[in-house]
C-alpha cells in the first residue's frame, strides 16, 4: 500500500497536498492509505507502515542529534529513526515533503 500521513497545519497543509500530487500519481493503483492530522497518531502510522510500500510524509520535521530528529505526528508523538530501525521490513520508497525534510 501507498501510506501518505499529512501533519500540518492548516495553511501548510494545503501547500503540502499540492506538492504530493505528483508522487500520487506515480503510484496510482496501490491501495491509498491516507492519515491526516488527529488520525496521525504514532501507533496508526507504524502499523501501517509495517506493510507500506511507499511512506509518504507531508509535514515539518524536528531536527536533532544523531537518530533523534523526527517526524511530528498527531496526539504529540514523534517517528523517528528507532522507530523505524524497530520495524524489521521498510517501505521500498519513501518521500518526505516539507519545509527542512
């Protein structure tokens, strides 16, 4: 599946959707998994990202030191590269649109 997770704010949103157009269409036919805001929380992302195929990620990002930076998502949770590093299997593609990612 195509996982795309929208976190943003409301204006940043708008301008994130029309930047991952494109990639959508790219990857039109895989089953679309979409999470915005409040639905984006950290276990609804990880599980779907265990299957995911493409990880889409439109939103800011915290950038620190070594694999602390991450991606916010809803209800103050983060993704970060532990959690990644955590899954076993990957997304063979991922794409990262935002301000600084």
């Amino acid at each position: 599946p195509y996982v795309l997770i929208h976190r943003a704010d409301l204006l940043d949103l708008l301008a994130a959707g029309r930047a991952a157009q494109p990639a959508v269409r790219i990857h039109t036919g895989r089953a679309l998994q979409s999470l915005s805001q409040d639905a984006a929380a950290h276990t609804p992302v990880v599980e779907r990202l265990r299957t995911a195929e493409v990880f889409h990620y439109a939103g800011h990002h915290v950038a620190a030191a070594g694999l602390r930076s991450a991606l916010p998502l809803a209800a103050e949770g983060t993704l970060d590269a532990r959690d990644v590093l955590a899954l076993g299997k990957v997304p063979a593609r991922v794409i990262l649109s935002g301000c600084g990612s």
